[in-house]
C-alpha cells in the first residue's frame, strides 16, 4: 500500500490539507484546500437491478472501473459512501469491494474507519438528549409528548430497539420512542446534501424535531444547541482518502441507506473527486428503482450535478432470483429463469431512459455463470452491448472494455431531466415515481395521510420514498416485474434539515433486525488479527 500522504500528492493535494489517520486513511481538509481547476470532468454513475440479499456488486465494479480508467490513463477518482455496521455484521457484509476490485485497508474501512458513523450517531442522540431534558426541565416550548417526531439511532442491527419506552420511573419524563439505524438518521442525510459547512449549520438549524400542543414545529435551534451539534460533526464534515488495491485513490463519505434514506455518498466528496481529476465514478444503494431514482432527482438537483453515463450492473443469479428461483438454487444452470427475470432488468433500464440516460449494462460475472447464460444475455438486447465484468477475479484488466465504452459514451453530450419538477403538488411527485418508477397502478392512501400531504403542501422539496429494496412493489416478495398491482403509503414525514419530504410504502423497517446465522458469528479475532468480514 502506499502512504496516504502519496495518495494525496498523486492528486496535487498538498501535505498540509491531509489529515492521516493512520498509514493508510486520510481525511481531506477541503475548505482550506485550493484547487485551480476549470476542468469538466465527466461523472459516472454505477447502479443496479433489485439485488440479491448479498448485493450486485455496484462497489465492486465502481472500483474496479477506477483502476481500469486509471489503467487507460485517465485521471479517475471514486467516490464511495461509508459501510454501515449493520450489514457489517448482519448478512451483506461491508461496502469495500471484493477480490481484486476492492479499497484497503478493507478491515478499517469496514469498522470504524475515521469515525464518521460514531460522531453522526452521537450528534443525532445528543439532540435526543437535549429534546427530553428540555421537557424534563420544565418543556418551556410547550411540547406535545404525542409529537416527538425525532428518534435515537444506533448503527447496529437491533430489532428490540425498534420500540421502546424511556423515562421509566422518576428519572425523567416517560415517553414511547424508537431506535433506527444510524444511516438512517437525518443527521447523515443532511451531512451528505450540505454543500459547505455554512450549509451543514444551515440545515441542523431547521431540524424538526417535535411539534407543540398549538401544532408549532419546533426545531434544533429552539433548544439552542447547534453549536454542540456542529461541534460532534466538525471532523466528519472533511470527506476520506483511502485507495484501491491498485493504489488509485477513492473518497469514502456518508452512507445513507437508499431504501429508507437518499442513498447517495456526500456532495462534497462527489465535488471534491470532479475538482481534482477527470473522471468520477459513483454509486447509488440499492437498484435503479430506489438509488438511482434518488441520486437523479435528489442529489444531481440539489448539487446541480450532470451525469455523464450510468451503468447497470447484474448479476445472472438475480436474475434467476427475479425468476422465481430460490436462493439455494441460484447458483445452478437455469436459463428459463433469467428469461422470466431479465424483465427486472428491462424495467431497471427504461428509468433510466426516463432520466435522459441509456444505461450501458455490465454483468458481474460469477464462476458459476456459464457460457450459455452469458450468451442468452448478450444476445438478448440487439440494440446495445452487454459487457462482461471479471473485475472481481481480474482488478482493472476485466474491465477494460467496460471501461473504453465508458469513454466513449461520456462524450456525447446529454440533456439530464428530473421526473418531476419542485413545484408540483406533492401527490403529483408520489404519483410520478411510484408509476414511472415502480410501474404501480394507483396509490392506496388513508385520511391521516392524506391530511399530511395538505399540511406538507408549503414544502416544495424532492421527495425520499423508503421502500423495500428487493422488489419494485412494496411487498419484497413479488419479484420480477410485477404488473398490475397497488402501492400503499403507511407515513409521510418532512425531513427539514435534509430538505426532503419521506414516503413510506409499505412495511419499510428503519431498525433491521440481524438473520439467523448473522456475519457476527462468523468474524474472529487471532492475534490481534481480524478475520471473516466480509
């Protein structure tokens, strides 16, 4: 590995602007950072189909594709978002890549990395603090108990912290709340969306946190905290260095979750890889359904951003997934079913279509693909190519032609739509990405909710629709390309700071909960030595 401080010089950041963390991770200190560069470099976005539960492999070929570009002489930089401890030690594993595609230290980067996730929980739960003591001390805001709308984050898998109840006995003011996971948080959303620092203040400011007996919000700044708020997050505002096993460099920063959060890396990161090379390739959570979806309408909006190229990315065993196949036999020869799922695929692409973008499509080939599947694929679609990433066994030689089609399509210039624009009616939003998007028929919407998106109306925001990332309904187990089917909104919440309204469809779960056989039990530690994560 190199040294994070020659990571840094490769890309003309001085000493000073480095921030080491160790041999091999850096923060960047990017607003002392002086960067004279009028350059248009060319932004690549990587997203997927609905994924297996162990993942597409969008960070894989996102890697992958930095070495490869990287191999072609082209100034390539990634931009990743932070892995979640959750997946950690549940079942999907980190967020570093895999076999030749991957960014190192892998083990760091995985777990506490430079501490981004602790200070973001910390501030999130600071507030939380803050909130119940202000009621406990005397509620001078006249906060209505039944109206906290903020709630306590932890970045581990805890299915009993979904609903709780605190201030049990004398010891404070008994109220009923719930934990959600860290990447949740409102909190990493506004740390990714903030263009600067003036900003992220700017937006913890006009956090909601509760609302008062007279139906007042109440935000962060009532309770006169900011600067403590600001204070936890001064450090995880500078995005971090890291590399690939190559030694190319990769921004790590921010980690929302794309299935009930925006699923995007920081804008400041992203800006910081188009200032300092030629080529920035990304990824959005989750499919094109959920990830993409956000990234075009959300962050490319609020960061005023131009994607240049998106590629899908697959694998053969979702689409036998999609294609009704259990995942214990996914890995065996069956033709039949990727014909039945590669309409997931089709779906996946005609979003992207509807953004102005035709995606290129990449499969991530496993061994266990054969040659007939693999000719199925690239025989199906006649009107593009179907290329195929061995990036994970070969790093940056199994993506060189991906790679050369990437150059090639990122001259072409393209006129970038949004499906909807900040001014329509909020229902007009949910009704354009719930039919374009997922393909629904109608919503199915109650009173309560209905009312909601009344009094939400003066907030002319994008719009974050937490859903199940496995199917493009709201029922996770309808796979493929469902048709004919309704999709039902079970809440709607503001989120200020993040400047975003939230559409919860169906069963969406902002806890998860840990499998049965978890990472957890797997992971060892000899001789100081950890070992199995993923």
């Amino acid at each position: 590995m190199k040294k994070i401080e020659d990571v840094g010089l490769d890309l003309n950041i001085k000493l000073e602007n480095i921030i080491p963390y160790g041999k091999y991770m850096a923060k960047v200190d990017v607003d002392n950072l002086k960067i004279n560069s009028k350059k248009k470099a060319k932004l690549i976005l990587v997203t997927s189909i609905n994924p297996t539960p162990a993942g597409e492999g969008k960070s894989t070929i996102t890697i992958g594709l930095v070495d490869s570009m990287n191999s072609l002489n082209k100034k390539t930089i990634g931009c990743l978002r932070e892995p979640s401890l959750g997946p950690v030690f549940g079942m999907k594993g980190g967020a570093t890549g895999g076999g030749r595609s991957a960014v190192i230290p892998q083990v760091d980067i995985n777990l506490h990395f430079t501490g981004d996730m602790h200070a973001i929980t910390a501030a999130n739960n600071l507030i939380s603090a803050c909130l119940d003591n202000h009621i406990f001390q005397g509620n001078e805001l006249d906060i209505n108990l039944n109206k906290i709308v903020w709630r306590r984050v932890l970045d581990i898998n805890d299915r009993n912290l979904r609903n709780i109840e605190v201030g049990r006995g004398k010891i404070g003011v008994k109220i009923e709340t719930r934990f959600e996971i860290t990447v949740v948080s409102e909190i990493m959303s506004i740390l990714c969306l903030a263009h600067d620092f003036k900003d992220l203040e700017r937006r913890v400011k006009k956090i909601i946190v509760a609302y008062s007996n007279d139906n007042n919000a109440i935000y962060v700044d009532d309770l006169n905290i900011v600067g403590s708020v600001l204070a936890l997050l001064k450090d995880a505002y500078n995005p971090n260095l890291v590399q690939t096993l190559d030694g190319n460099p990769m921004i790590i920063h921010g980690g929302p979750f794309a299935n009930v959060a925006h699923g995007c890396n920081s804008l400041i990161a992203t800006n910081l890889g188009l200032k300092l090379a030629d080529y920035v390739i990304t990824e959005a959570g989750f499919g094109a359904d959920l990830g993409a979806e956000k990234f075009l309408n959300i962050k490319s909006r609020v960061g005023n951003l131009k994607v240049d190229a998106v590629v899908i990315t697959f694998t053969i065993r979702a689409l036998k997934m999609h294609g009704n196949v259990r995942l214990d036999q996914i890995d065996l020869p069956n033709v039949d079913a990727i014909k039945l799922g590669i309409k997931n695929l089709e779906k996946q692409i005609e979003t992207i279509n509807k953004f102005g973008i035709k995606p290129i499509l990449a499969i991530n080939k496993y061994a266990t693909d054969t040659c007939k599947e693999i000719d199925y694929l690239v025989n199906y679609f006649t009107d593009q190519k179907v290329f195929i990433s061995e990036m994970y066994e070969h790093g940056a030689r199994g993506g060189i032609d991906l790679a050369n089609e990437i150059i090639k399509k990122t001259e072409v210039q393209k006129k970038q739509k949004y499906l909807y624009n900040l001014e329509d009616k909020l229902i007009d939003k949910i009704n354009k990405v719930c039919m374009q998007v997922y393909g629904s028929n109608k919503l199915q919407i109650n009173q309560e909710n209905l009312d909601k998106i009344k009094q939400l109306e003066q907030y002319k925001y994008p719009i974050c629709v937490a859903k199940t990332a496995s199917s493009l309904t709201d029922n996770p187990h309808l796979l493929g390309r469902p048709t004919n089917f309704n999709l039902t909104i079970k809440d709607i919440q503001v989120k200020n700071g993040a400047e975003f309204i939230v559409i919860y469809l169906g069963d969406i779960m902002t806890m998860p909960g840990l499998s049965k056989n978890p990472s957890a039990q797997a992971i060892q530690v000899e001789n100081k030595e950890i070992k199995n994560i993923k």
